[in-house]
C-alpha cells in the first residue's frame, strides 16, 4: 500500500530506453537479483527485478551493461527478405524462388525438380511468395492436425495461422460453447518436418491434457517418441526463423 500516493518511478511492462536500445521492465518475485536477457524471438532486452520497489536498480543495470547489450543483438540474425533466386526449406524439403510471368503460384516438387514458387519480378514478389508460403503452412499443419486428432479420438479442432512471437502454437480445447480450435505461426513451415510435427503433436495433446503436468507430457511422448531435441532447435534456431521475410 502506498501511503503517500506517490507513484513509483517504474512499473512491470514499462517499455523504456537505456543507452540507446529499448528495454523491457519485467518483475519476477522468484528472482534472488536483478538481472537482464535477451528475447531472441522479439529481438528486445528485459530488465528483471525482483520487485517494483528494485526496478530502478534493474535500469541501472541495463546502462551499465549497454556493451554487453550491443553485443548480443549483433548477434542475433539478420532479416531476410524473399527475393527471385533464394532457396529456402519448408518442412525440411527445399523450394526455391523464382520469378516468372502470370499468376503465383506453388509447385510441388517432383522426381527431376525441386518445389518452386512462381510470381513475377516486381515489388510484391516478396508478399506474393510469402502467401504463398503461409498457404502451405495451413495445409500442412492442417493435415498433421487432423492425424493426431484423430489418433488421440478427438473431433478436428479448427485450425488458424498466425505470426506471433510469443509461442509455436496455442490450443483451446472443446467447451460447450465453442468448439476446440489450435493456431500455429506459420514459420514453422521453415522448420524441419519433425519439429514441425512435434508442434503439432504438442497442440493436440492439449485437447486431452490442458496444462504441462506428467500426463500432459506422456501424452506427447506416446505420440511423438522424444521430443527434447525438436524443443531444443526451437530454443537454438527460434530467432532465425523470425528473421525470416523480414528486412
């Protein structure tokens, strides 16, 4: 309670700059000290202090590592736009740009060729392609969906792509009122096929189990066998793939 009705200086979720580079002010009780990380998806600094009262201390922090700080964004990989002639992997397969005449379009691969994505040569290149690419994500992650439901004896939840940085996937189960429905980021089209699909195995699970106790857990491994690599290149490779399409 604050009695003397002075409001403090900072509070939990303050966006703020220190040093040049934008920093996130977050409170964690469990913390022992502030301290400060990088999010590597959403490319910012986080300040974590213990409590309200020491974030303060959690800024000072922040500018006295302003060094540390420039290091580690340099570090983080740069945004990379589509263009005619890049390569790039979706579900592990490659699929390559190119620019063409008409209609875009997607080509599956066959036995002398590569997957490609058509579309002419003019400034919407990147955003056609890219639709394109967010098209096979659906129905790819659509059709992986509806084998683990129907694996797990549940009714195909709806299925919707988005781009967040936060998470790979959300489910909300059946209630009676709305149906289940799972979203997906449509960059794990960039992933490898089993990663993708332990995202996808991991979002089902959630129709049976909705939080991440033993059960929860087992249900994935029944599915999916062991899931710690494909969690751990999410972790190591996550930030690239939101590099990519952007820059």
């Amino acid at each position: 309670m604050n009695l003397f009705g002075r409001r403090p200086a900072f509070s939990h979720g303050d966006r703020i700059e220190a040093e040049g580079f934008p920093i996130r002010l977050t409170v964690n009780a469990r913390a022992r000290r502030v301290s400060l990380r990088i999010d590597r998806i959403r490319r910012e600094v986080i300040a974590v202090a213990p409590s309200v009262r020491r974030l303060p201390e959690a800024v000072a922090f922040a500018r006295e590592k302003a060094d540390w700080i420039a290091g580690q964004l340099a570090d983080l990989p740069d945004g990379q736009p589509l263009g005619p002639g890049m390569e790039i992997s979706l579900f592990g397969a490659p699929v390559q740009l190119l620019a063409s005449a008409g209609r875009a379009r997607f080509t599956p691969a066959a036995a002398d060729r590569p997957a490609a994505i058509t579309a002419p040569d003019d400034a919407a290149f990147a955003d056609r392609a890219l639709r394109l690419v967010k098209t096979e994500a659906r129905r790819w992650l659509g059709e992986r969906t509806a084998h683990y439901a129907d694996a797990l004896g549940r009714p195909l939840p709806k299925v919707a792509i988005t781009d967040t940085r936060g998470r790979w996937g959300s489910c909300r189960p059946a209630s009676p009122r709305a149906e289940a429905s799972i979203r997906y980021s449509w960059r794990l089209a960039l992933a490898p096929e089993a990663v993708a699909d332990y995202v996808v195995a991991h979002e089902c699970a959630h129709l049976i189990e909705a939080n991440h106790g033993p059960r929860f857990w087992a249900i994935v491994h029944d599915l999916v066998g062991d899931h710690a690599p494909h969690r751990a290149w999410l972790k190591r490779e996550g930030a690239r793939l939101h590099a990519f399409g952007r820059g």
